[in-house]
C-alpha cells in the first residue's frame, strides 16, 4: 500500500449514485481473492489485504484503487515464492503493534513465527480494544502472539519429537518488555482485561521470552503499517519470500 494513503470510512460512498457506479466493481471478489493469497503464500500483503476487508459492505474508488494497487504489486513480484528453509535456527517470533495512525486508535497487531529461516504463521488483525498507549498496544500484541507460540510449540514438539524450547517472541518496546517480565500488579495496567496478561504467566513458566529487538529489525512491522519500498522489500527477503 501506499504509505501516505489513509483509508477511511469517509471515503465511502455516499449517494446512490456513487453507489451505482461502485457496484459495477467486483471489490468483494477481488478482495477474496486476495485474501486467500495473504493466508497462504504471501505474507507480505497481509496488512494491505486487511485493511481493504474492512470497507466490503460499503467500499469507495478510493478503495478500489487501493485493492488495484496491491494486484499490481503482485504482478510485479509474481516470481517471489514462499521458500520453506534458511539460514535460521528453530522456532522464533515477532511481534509488533501500530495505534498511532489507525481509524478510531484501534491498534493493529502483527506478528510473524519463523521456522529455519521462513515464515509459517503470520497475522495483522485489528485490536477490538481502544488502547491508551503505545506500550499497551504492543503488550496486547504480545498476547496474541503467546498464544500462536504456545501451539506451534506443542506443534513442533509432536511432530519432531523435540524437547519443548522456550519461544523468542521479539519485540520493539522495551516497556511492553518490561511489563510482561512483571508478574505482578501494576497500577499501569489495572484497566486491561485479564485475558490479556496470559503473556505474563508464559514468561514465568518458562515458555516464552521476550528479547528487545531494534525497530529496524522488526520483522512484523510489515505487518502493522505500510512501509516504503526499501524497507517492503527487507522484510520480504527476511520472510522467506525471493525469487
């Protein structure tokens, strides 16, 4: 997507007949399409596939054009397959967050678990809660990816018949760090739901460690936020995604 392009609800139609001529699009179909591909072999449009999702009842040309513009990314980087396989050792995660540039600061969670080097399981999936903070919203994308973790752990555990190895989830706030090696109470965080301090009871148990990681290095970014070019291509190459 385009970095500086912000979609909203504003830009849906409106009178009928704009709704008249946006209905002659087939952007449910599109977007479907596209959805399928997201889950299963292209990670990096997860974001961009997300966000269009959310206009399907009622979408603009705005949308449109934005949905026409991740079909061309595709078709330019057709040759980019899903490489099972790398230089990577184990199983490692990350996991990011983005609430400053969201409609309604509903945060958008992010994380990414590689195995050897590529990605396996990924998700950009809007936060149902309206956070306070930067640091809440990156402690509650923690949770989700303690979760994933948790059962690629079990997973893996099964099916190579490996001892059960702490899980590295990395992330980029080291107050979300910090809060989630706190197993305790905390008046900072008294007003988030109880679902989602689960992260500090994996970390006390062992099964989960929360490394810092530079921003720069943060491989779930593209999972939160458009990204320039530069950095899109980066973060590809890092998932596994090449030619």
């Amino acid at each position: 997507m385009d970095p500086h392009l912000r979609l909203s609800i504003e830009q849906c139609p409106t009178t009928n007949d704009e709704i008249a001529e946006i209905s002659k699009r087939p952007y449910a179909a599109a977007v479907g399409a596209l959805r399928y591909a997201a889950d299963v072999t292209r990670p990096d449009i997860a974001y961009a596939v997300g966000q269009l999702a959310r206009y399907l009842r009622n979408p603009g040309f705005t949308h449109w054009t934005a949905c026409k513009h991740v079909y061309q990314y595709l078709h330019s980087t057709k040759e980019n397959w899903l490489v099972l396989g790398g230089n990577g050792y184990g199983l490692i995660g990350y996991s990011d967050a983005d609430g400053m540039s969201t409609e309604g600061r509903h945060a958008i969670s992010g994380y990414v678990f590689k195995l050897f080097g590529s990605a396996i399981s990924w998700s950009s999936k809007r936060q149902t809660l309206v956070v306070l903070s930067t640091t809440e919203a990156e402690y509650v994308a923690l949770t989700h990816a303690a979760r994933e973790a948790i059962w690629l752990r079990a997973l893996l555990s099964q099916v190579f018949k490996l001892e059960s190895l702490p899980v590295e989830i990395h992330c980029d706030n080291q107050s979300a760090i910090a809060l989630s090696a706190e197993n305790r109470f905390h008046a900072r965080t008294k007003h988030i739901d109880i679902q989602y301090h689960f992260i500090r009871q994996c970390v006390a148990d062992g099964k989960i460690l929360v490394p810092y990681v530079p921003t720069d290095d943060q491989e779930a970014d593209i999972f939160t936020k458009a990204l320039p070019p530069i950095k899109v291509k980066r973060f590809t190459d890092r998932l596994g995604l090449r030619v």
